[in-house]
C-alpha cells in the first residue's frame, strides 16, 4: 500500500514551510515506496477543497492531519503509523 501525503505550502514559502519541505525529503527516504509525496504551493484548487487557511499543511490520505506547523519527525511518523504505514526496513 502507497500512502499518499500532500503538502501544501505558501507561495514564496516561509521558514515552517521551508522545514517542512525538508522533513518530508527526510521521510522519502526513510519510508522509501511506502510513500508518495505531492507538494502543492501557493493556491490551488485542492487549498480551497480541503477549506484550508493557513500554510503549511500536511494531508494524509486525504484527511488534514498537520495545520500550521512543521511538526517534529516523530509526531509526522506517528500521524503515518495512525494511517496504516511504517518505515522501510
């Protein structure tokens, strides 16, 4: 199973969504296929479907899992073991 993570960020990205960018390259390798990460910047159609008004904001199989924050690594791995998926071996 491929879960997908989405990643949206501001347009020019600010110091959470820049960290952001930076832990979720961290997770791709860590996760290595388990993973698919799409990052989306600025304003999207996909901002406005999931009512989203502040940046950065991590998706996780289309639930808003992170809002406002770059979390810690450890809180992003308990929100994908919550949503069914561990780290490659």
């Amino acid at each position: 199973m491929v879960l997908k993570i989405e990643v949206f960020i501001s347009q020019p990205s600010c110091s959470g969504g820049r960290l952001v960018l930076r832990l979720m390259e961290e997770i791709k390798k860590e996760y290595g296929g388990r993973v698919e990460v799409e990052v989306l910047k600025g304003l999207t159609e996909k901002v406005k479907e999931y009512d989203l008004k502040v940046s950065p904001a991590i998706i996780i199989d289309r639930d808003v899992r992170i809002i406002g924050v770059c979390p810690s690594k450890q809180t992003l791995r308990n929100a994908l073991r919550e949503a069914g998926v561990a780290p490659a071996s």
